[in-house]
C-alpha cells in the first residue's frame, strides 16, 4: 500500500504536468532557462551552476520533443520528486494538495530553476527529520548533500540553514563532533564545486569566441557569459546577486515592500489552497507544535524562512516562485491531520484544484514567443543586429543558439538607450533594429516602426 501511494504521489502529478507542459520557448526567465543550459551558457544572478549542468545532460539525453520541452519535463520530474517527497512526510492528501496549486503547476511546467530548488529543500526536510527521529548517521549526510546541491542550483536554498541548525541543537548531545564535521564538509564541497563550472566555461566561452555579441564590444552579454565571471569581481557580483538587487532585501523590511509582500503571500495562498485548504493548513500547523514542538520547528525553519526573504525582495519580477517551499510546509501541516474526514476533505480539496485549472492544459499549444521571434526574424535582413528587451530576447537566442534560425543576425539583450555609445558604430556597417518595447534615446538617432504585429524598429539617423 505504502508503494502504490508513493507511485501514485508521484506518478498522477507527472502524467498532470506533462500533459499540461509548455512545448515552445517561453518570454523572460523561462525562455533563457530553454536557451542556456542546451548551449552550457551562463545565465543571469546568481548562474545557477548545477541546474544548467543538469538541463545540458538531460536535453541532450533524453531526445523527446522539442529542447523546451525537455527543460519543462525536467522541471515536472523535480516537483513531481516534491510531491513523492511530501507523501513520505504527510502522506497522499498533502502531496495532492501541492501538486495541484496554481503556483507549484506553473512552475512544474515550464523551464525553472526553483523546481529543483524546491526538490532540493524539500528533500533537505525530509532527511533532517528522518535523522531527527532515528539519528542515522547517513541521513545527516543525505541532508548535507541535498543542502549543498541545491545551493548550487540555487542560493535560495540556504534557506533552510536554520532548520538543520535546529536539528543539531536538538541532538547535539548525542552527536560527535566528527559527525558534524563531516555533514559540513560534505555541504560545502558538494556546493563550492559546481560553482566553479562559471569562471571556467566563462574563459573557454571567450577563447573560442562562441558569444557572438562579444565581437560587438559587448563583453559579459546574456545567455553566452552573463556578467563573465572568468574576472573574480565579476563572479563575486554573479553568484551574490549585487546586480540585481539582493543585498536590498534587508531594506524591504523597513518599508512597505514587506507588508505588501505578506498580503501578496496570503493571497496567493488562499488561491493556492483555497479557504478551506488554508484552514486545514493553519490547523495542522497548530496540531503539528502540539504534537511534537521539536519536529514542528525544524520544519518550519527548514521551509519558511524563503518567504521571509521573498517578503523584502521587491525587486523579483517572479516572487511566487520563492513560495514552492513554504506552500510544501502548508500542504505538510494539511496532512498532518490524519482523521478520516480531515484526509477526505484535503483530497477533496485538491480534486477540486485539479478540474478547476483546465487553463494549464492549454499550455502545450501556446506558441507566442516562438512566433514572434520567427517574425522578428523574417522582417530584418540576414545580417542585422538586434537589440532586444528581456521579454523577446531569450525567444530571440533560442532560435539563433538552439535552433540556428537567424543566419547571421546578432540578438542584443539591451534596453535600447543602454547602447548609446556604441549604435553610431553599429549603423556604420549593419542595419541596426530594436525588438519590444523601446526604452531610452540615442542622440541623433529616431526609430522607425516596422509593419509586423510584434513591436519591432528600425534604427535611422536623423538627416535634419
């Protein structure tokens, strides 16, 4: 019995996911996340090391549909291990409950790296409370190893630092020392080592000249070298997320970027879960510190402390993907209620989220981003430069490094006036074009709109 639901926990959620997976490249992050680890490129803060490792080996071994399609069915792998992970923690009712929310759907169906972050901080749990209860020594190390992998797919996962450290107060008079020792070596190497894949494809992407924007001045440009991370300063900006704001985080929370982030939270939440879910949640939560106060804590602090960061993160374009683990902690706390009734009503719960969803099966057959990069391309002739914002540039590199479609064309990742001193030069010898929504000036310089339904613009030079 134990079998059937550990494959059903895992098995219904994949086939859901699967049949509801996008096929082509997506805008924004998801389409650099389609891009980058096909061409083992280097994508934006923080690199995310081991997740383009990963999607480099499966697109390129497991040959089934599309390359997009690969790097969605990976991220439906990961959250499907979520949910399998979940039911040996609280059963099939809490593994439903996840798999089927709006947030944890959407991001099991596209290209994502939280995906395995959240495998890899559910799977931080799951071994600390095992080693919690038993005290095997091999489920400390199991833990150490999930904690140190997922930093590397994602720093966001040492956030679940505080839960382990709880775990070791609680046993650490019946740990050695050594014991210790060992789980953080075993931390630190299985993380630092992958995070060393950046400044030595950096340097080899620049001596084999792969980047094509490189041979424009651009030196440190999207999905090729992002920020070249080859420079020690230049890895430590990467890796730490100084450009794009992370060490801001601290600031939300003397602002009302904090309040507005826990309303946002528990509105998207009510929908994930539904009222009556977030009841259930709320009353498992309460039912899992009286039950067991160590046990509670540790799990909580394991999977919570994400939100908290996301609270003050307002720079993220995409927070609720930062969520996955502390709605794990939600669906955990649902499962905890192991009456009869109360299972009946989680189930029926997630049931409920399953068949009010059909919009996520739409998915396979949105093609937009693909068809709008085909027509950038088809309107600019074969040699043209084109500067593209981040919403159409990904789609834009799919086509040129995956797919090889754009011919001799060079895709910029730029805002338009972020290329002032280099579009005289640019114009001199190519015919020069910006996709999307222009967004600066050049002196000198007008844009002309081209006749496609996509936002494209010529390049001109004033001639009054």
């Amino acid at each position: 019995m134990n079998r059937l639901g550990g494959a059903l926990a895992f098995g219904l959620p994949l086939a859901i996911y699967i049949a509801s997976a996008y096929h082509d490249v997506g805008y924004w992050d998801v389409g650099e996340m389609d891009t980058v680890p096909y061409i083992l490129g280097i994508a934006h803060p923080p690199g995310f090391p081991l997740y383009t490792l990963i999607g480099w080996a499966f697109t390129h071994l497991v040959p089934i549909g599309s390359v997009a399609f690969r790097m969605s069915l990976l991220s439906a792998l990961a959250m499907a291990g979520v949910c399998w992970l979940i039911f040996r923690i609280a059963g099939i009712a809490a593994a439903l409950l996840y798999a089927f929310g709006e947030d944890v759907w959407a991001h099991a169906t596209r290209a994502e790296a939280h995906a395995l972050a959240a495998l890899a901080s559910v799977a931080v749990l799951y071994f600390v409370l095992r080693w919690l209860r038993a005290g095997h020594t091999r489920d400390l190390y199991c833990c150490a190893l999930a904690f140190g992998l997922g930093i590397a797919v994602h720093p966001v996962v040492a956030c679940t630092l505080p839960g382990i450290l709880a775990a070791v107060i609680a046993r650490a008079h019946e740990t050695s020392p050594r014991v210790l020792r060992v789980a953080s070596l075993v931390a630190c190497a299985s993380a630092a080592i992958w995070f060393a894949y950046l400044p030595l494809r950096s340097g080899e992407i620049a001596a084999r000249r792969l980047d094509p924007a490189a041979a424009l001045g651009i030196t440190g440009g999207a999905f090729w070298n992002y920020g070249d991370p080859v420079l020690v300063e230049n890895f430590e900006a990467l890796v730490t997320g100084g450009e794009v704001g992370v060490g801001d985080v601290r600031y939300g929370y003397t602002s009302h970027a904090y309040t507005r982030g826990v309303a946002h939270f528990v509105g998207l939440a009510l929908v994930e879960f539904t009222p009556v879910g977030c009841l259930l949640a709320i009353g498992g939560l309460v039912f899992m510190f009286r039950r067991d106060l160590t046990w509670a804590l540790v799990a909580s602090l394991t999977l919570a402390p994400s939100a908290l960061f996301a609270f003050g993160f307002g720079a993220e374009s995409d927070v609720d993907r930062y969520y996955l683990p502390v709605f794990a902690l939600l669906a955990i706390a649902a499962g905890a209620l192991r009456w009869k009734a109360v299972t009946l009503v989680v189930l029926a719960t997630a049931l409920y989220l399953l068949i009010s969803q059909r919009h996520f099966f739409d998915q396979p057959r949105d093609d937009r981003a693909a068809r709008e990069a085909a027509e950038i391309v088809r309107a600019t002739p074969n040699d043209a430069i084109v500067i593209a914002t981040w919403v159409i540039a990904p789609p834009l590199a799919y086509d040129a490094y995956v797919l090889h479609r754009t011919g001799a064309r060079t895709v910029v990742a730029s805002w338009y006036g972020d290329q002032i001193g280099r579009i005289a030069q640019w114009t001199a010898s190519r015919p020069v074009y910006v996709a999307g929504s222009p967004e600066g000036s050049v002196p000198g310089y007008h844009l002309e709109r081209m006749p496609t339904h996509t936002d494209l613009y010529r390049v001109e030079r004033d001639t009054y």
